[in-house]
C-alpha cells in the first residue's frame, strides 16, 4: 500500500475520524503538517488549518506564517493565525521555551474549538509520525516517568481537547519521499538543528549514536512501543483490582486502606504509588507511607489536598477540609440548616412513643432548648454531659473513648443551646436534654451529609 491508503487504514483503524467531520490541523509549515493537509485532502476529509507564530526566529517566523496563509489557499480551506510573545510568557511563567510554546499553542487550540459551537470541530490533528515517537519513548525513559511513558505518544488523547495523531504509523523518511514524489513545498526550521533543545539531541545525537551499536534501534523501539502499550493494559488491570481488595470508601468521602492487608501486598511500593497518586501525592513520599505502616496512630503525612493518617489498623485518606464558614445561627423558625459538612433538618413534634436510637437523629426535650441554636465546629475546653452520664466530660476525652480518629476529631461539629453544647452532631445528645416522661414536646433533629 502507499501511504495515502496506509493512512486512510490508520485512520479506520484506530477510528480516528470520519470525512463528515469537521477537523482543525496544527500546520507549523514543516513537511510533517504539510504532509498531512496533503493527505487529509486528497482523502477527502474536511479540515481548517491553525499557525502559531512564537516570534522565535525573526524574518523567518514571518514566512512560516506567510507560507502557511498560501497553503490554505491552495487547499480552499480556512486559516487561523495566532502570534505569541513566547519569550515574555516563558520569562513570566518560569518556563523553558520549549514548554511555554506548547502551553501558549495547545491553549490556543483549545479556544478555537470551545469558540465554533454552530460548525464544531470534532477535534484537532497533530503531525506527530512514528520518529517522534521513538524520541519520546527514550526522553520518558530517562525522565523516569514510568510505564505510562514507556507507551510513547498516544494515537489519540480525550480531555478539555480530543487531539488525534493520525500520521504515527509513519517514518519521517516516509514522509519526505511522499513530499518530494508529490513536489510539495515546506518551510525548513533551522533550530532543528540545535542540540539545545532536549529532543533535537536526541535526534541528532544520541540515536545515531546507538545506530552505530545496534542498527535497527528505531525499528525495535517501535516495536517496545507495541509491547509497552499491551503491558500498560495487564498493569492498569492488575492495578485496579489490587485497588479492589485494598481501598475502601466510605460515605463520607474517606478512603480507608487495612494496614496488615497493604502491608503484603506485593510490589509494595508500586501499588503505593498506585493508590496515593490520584490525592496529589509524589512517588517519593512512598517511603513516607511505608514507614506509617509501622508507626503508631496519630501520625500522618500531606499532599497539597489530602492527607495519609495512621488510625489504629487503617491508613485514611480524607481531604483537607477548608470549612467556608465555621459556625452557622439557628433561628427557631428554621426547618433545614446548613454548615460545613452537615445539612440539619428540624422539627417539633409530640412525644414519640419510641426512641430513635440512630445517632444521626437527635430526640431532644423541646423545654430545654431555647434559641437561636449555634452549630459550630468543635474546639479544645468543649464539654457536655453524654446521654446516660451525670458527670460532664471534655469533648477531647470523649473523643479518645469512641476511638475516633484524627480527622473524625477535626471534622466534628457540635450544637449549642444557651451556651451549653446538647448534642455533639451524629454522636451522642447532651443527658441534661434527652427526652422522659415529663416531656410533651420533642424537638426532632435529622443530621445528613451535605452535598
């Protein structure tokens, strides 16, 4: 097959696209991108082309961008056009150059297709070919990125942008020998040549020099691609359903993990990493949770937004919680009330004639309670009498008796009468206000999480 029927084959394959859809193409006017609107027309797909100008390169920026502009014209398509202070934006950002192009152009890209919502596009096209596949494979296994980046560059990827790669099946030499056979025009990108760019030192230097040990190094990289990607899909499996036995989440929103049954879990820290990446956490902190595997309770480690807590024989995962508003008036006129992690649904009513033991229903004598009512986080010096005790007890005691952890203790919230606290919210109700025979009528309290 030639390669426009190779392509097209790509393309069905992988279902890429289809000729009714509405595509762009990131033209930079090199042969790959030229290469590609090549294609894409003589198949007959339906395709508007999108240039950035970085302003990197002077007069020579100015003619990519020019040439780009003709090339529309010659396929009768449209053109959007986009010049960037990439220097100012790198500088701004802290940012390599390399690295602020690509933020400042996928961003770009993006605008284009949020902004087309009569004539959408169904995603945008990407003339990346199987040589820079081979450079990415080996700048991942440098970088360390793991089995994910062994993978190389994906065929397509779906997120705030569906970008397509449909030329990856492809050599660059490939591709230059289909330019010249169809005498297509291209601009040449002189910093192609400069090594000081992370991947043109891979292209220029480093695999020729492993061509020079092992001649058939691409074509076997090519081929790990093919068996990185079959192994990333047993990996992700077996992952999933080390998960399966080992995390478990709670309504709450806390994930807890045994500490005997992670303990054994084997490769420990692999499927570590597995669990706690997702909350923010970096492969070096794996160390961290395998020495709370043998710490004792209280002890913890945090991500930006979460935290691993030691509580007795459970690692918890829970957020950071950063509460808007940390106490929240009662009036006797309101039905349902909301703070923090609560939702309060309140109502009066006779005495029932049996008791509701769920501790997230407070039954309370109405003649005790005056209002407003003052639901509040919890803090150190709170004390109540638990129903069924005479003596009163410091909530930081109570706490400790009902074995609650670290982040139950932060995330505790309790109810206030006349300054006096008569329920500690989805635990125990103050004795001094439980309903008995004298009482005619019952202040009902429903607590359940807010959404």
């Amino acid at each position: 097959m030639n390669l426009e029927e190779r392509f097209n084959k790509y393309v069905r394959e992988n279902e890429l696209f289809e000729q009714r859809h509405r595509l762009l193409v990131a033209v930079s006017g090199g042969v790959d991108s030229v290469v590609l609107c090549d294609l894409l027309q003589k198949c007959g797909y339906n395709f508007i082309i999108a240039h950035c100008n970085f302003n990197l390169r002077g007069e020579d920026s100015e003619m990519d961008e020019a040439f780009v502009t003709r090339l529309a014209e010659k396929y009768a398509t449209g053109c959007f056009v986009k010049k960037f202070d990439t220097e100012g934006y790198a500088a701004s950002n802290k940012l390599s150059i390399q690295v602020a192009a690509r933020e400042l152009r996928y961003q770009w890209f993006g605008e284009i297709i949020h902004a087309e919502k009569e004539n959408p596009f169904y995603g945008l096209l990407t003339a990346h070919h199987a040589d820079d596949n081979i450079e990415t494979l080996l700048m991942n296994f440098f970088k360390g990125t793991g089995i994910d980046g062994l993978q190389g560059i994906e065929t397509k990827t779906i997120g705030n942008v569906k970008i397509m790669r449909p030329l990856l099946f492809a050599r660059k030499t490939e591709l230059l020998a289909y330019a010249k056979e169809h005498e297509l025009q291209w601009r040449e990108d002189v910093s192609n040549h400069s090594n000081k760019y992370t991947r043109n030192y891979f292209r220029n230097e480093l695999i020729p020099a492993l061509q020079q040990v092992y001649p058939k190094v691409e074509e076997n990289l090519l081929d790990n691609i093919k068996r990185f990607h079959e192994i990333a899909i047993l990996y992700r499996q077996s992952v999933v359903n080390a998960k399966k036995k080992l995390v478990f989440e709670k309504q709450s929103g806390e994930f807890h993990i045994p500490v005997l049954k992670l303990k054994n879990a084997v490769p420990l820290r692999t499927i570590i990493h597995e669990i706690i990446n997702p909350f923010g956490f970096t492969a070096a902190q794996c160390d961290e949770v395998i020495k709370l595997l043998n710490s004792e309770s209280g002890k913890y480690i945090q991500s930006a937004k979460h935290r691993i807590l030691r509580n007795r024989n459970w690692l918890i995962i829970s957020a950071l919680g950063a509460i808007e508003n940390d106490h929240i008036i009662i009036e006797e006129t309101v039905v349902v009330a909301e703070a923090g992690a609560w939702k309060l649904k309140l109502e009066k009513s006779a005495r029932p004639v049996k008791i509701n033991p769920d501790t997230h229903v407070a039954q309370l004598d109405a003649r005790e309670i005056s209002f407003p009512l003052l639901l509040r986080k919890w803090k150190q010096g709170d004390y109540f009498y638990p129903l069924g005790m005479r003596k009163k007890k410091k909530l930081s005691r109570f706490f400790i008796d009902q074995k609650l952890s670290l982040n139950e203790k932060e995330n505790t919230w309790v109810l206030e009468s006349g300054k006096k606290i008569i329920w500690v919210v989805g635990k125990r109700i103050d004795d001094r206000c439980k309903i008995t025979e004298h009482t005619e009528t019952v202040l009902t309290i429903t607590a359940s999480t807010a959404k």
